[in-house]
C-alpha cells in the first residue's frame, strides 16, 4: 500500500516519539534522514516542519537534544506533538471535508474560543494521535453541552456525558420524547445512541485510562470517526441553540 505524505511525516512524528520515550526510531536513523529528506523536498512543508527537526540532521543529535530541553516523557511527547501541529494541520486540510468547515463555521458563531480550539486539536490528532483524538472528541461534546447549559442557568454538577446531553436536549427540545413524528423520534433517539458511543469508546479505549496487558488499540480511522461523529453533533447542538437565541429568528417569532 503507498503512502501518502501525511502518512510519512505521522511516521517520523511517531517515531521521534518513540526514540524521546526511551525506545527506538522505526528503521533507525537511516529511515529518519530519509523521512527529514523528503519532508524538506517541498518548500512549504520545510518551512511548516518543527524547529528541531530542521536542527537535527541525525537521529543522534535529536535525542541530545531532548534529552536536555525536556525532563519527562510527557513534556517530550507535547514537544514533539506541537511541533508537529501545524505541518499535520496542513496536510490534513487538503484532504479535509465541507463538514469540518461546517462544524468550525458553527463553533465560530458560537464564540468559545475554548470549544473551538478543542475541535481544532481533535481534527489534527486523527491520524498523528488517534486515542488523544477520542478523548478530544468527548471533551468536545461535553464542553458544547456545558456552555449551553450555562447560558440557560441549568446545574450539571458532576454530570457525565449521556446525562449532559439529556439536559441539553431537554433544554432544546430535542429529547425523542418531546416529539409525535415517529421519524424525528427515531432521528433523536440515534443521536443519543451515537452521544453513549462516544462516550464509552473514549472510557474504554481513550488515552483517559490505564490499560491491561493486551489493549485493543485504536486505528486513525476509529479516530476519525468519533470525532467527526462528535463534530456533527456538536454542530448540532449549536446551530439549535443560536437559532433559537438568534435576534432574527426572535423578531420572526414575534411577527
């Protein structure tokens, strides 16, 4: 199977990582000065390429200098990670749906900077960190549901997932059984059942959690589903909400 140049630099990301974390680059250095070649072929993506992957020409000068720059693995992989954020950004985006824009598009009006930055990381993390990219998937829908319940002064406490939902639905009337038609009954009701997956994938096999001896691991294209699922209700949620608090659809209510 060829891979794509996302593909690639995901694979040196991953395999710096590896190297910062105590192991070993897949392929060893020789496959590192490959991957750095290739990367570089292309002006925008050498210019998009993290600092110190412009600075070490060798897998052995990387690894003196994380070694020194950070003292935990944690540290080294949000390094790394964000070094990494804005060429993945760029690639992705070529590739990238009329839905993302969409759903940032909402996200946007909506004007939580927060929300909208949390969306941003989880389309980035789909293919570069796919368990990260769940559990941002969740915080998504959890973020979204909690500032709309704020606006409308409703306690949530220590409310988990299904349970935020429920209340926001409630709020927006968007609870299956708030409606006669059968189908919009069942449309809802396929909402909350992909709100609980959600939910429980992250639980079960997000980055939230410590694992057994044999973790079942998640692929990009697990990743990709739930946040783009996550994404679309979220859009969702927000395009219900400000259109019923927007000023245009008050005046053509009072009409």
């Amino acid at each position: 199977m060829n891979e794509s140049i996302l593909d690639r630099v995901v694979r040196l990301q991953n395999g710096l990582i590896a190297r910062a974390t105590g192991g070993q680059f897949d392929g060893g250095g020789g496959e590192y000065g490959r991957l750095r070649h290739e990367l570089f072929a292309d002006p925008l993506r050498a210019q998009l390429a993290p600092t110190f992957v412009k600075r070490c020409s060798d897998i052995d000068q990387f690894w003196t200098f994380i070694k020194y720059e950070c003292s935990t693995y944690q540290e080294r992989r949000d390094l790394i990670w964000n070094g990494f954020r804005l060429l993945i950004e760029h690639l992705e985006s070529r590739g990238r749906s009329a839905g993302d824009d969409s759903i940032a598009e909402a996200l946007r009006r909506f004007g939580a900077d927060a929300v909208q930055s949390t969306w941003q990381k989880a389309l980035a993390r789909r293919a570069s960190d796919p368990e990260g990219a769940v559990t941002l998937a969740r915080t998504l829908l959890e973020s979204v549901c909690k500032h709309v319940l704020d606006d409308v002064g409703i306690s949530y406490g220590d409310a988990e997932m299904p349970k935020l939902w429920a209340l926001t639905s409630e709020q927006l009337n968007l609870l299956p059984s708030q409606h006669d038609e059968e189908v919009f009954r069942r449309i809802l009701g396929n909402c909350q059942a992909v709100v609980d997956g959600i939910a429980n994938i992250r639980n079960r096999l997000g980055d939230a959690h410590g694992r057994g001896r044999k973790p079942v691991r998640i692929g990009a294209r697990h990743a990709e589903l739930a946040v783009n699922l996550a994404g679309s209700m979220a859009s969702f949620i927000l395009n219900t909400w400000l259109d019923r608090t927007s000023p245009t659809v008050s005046k053509l209510s009072d009409d």
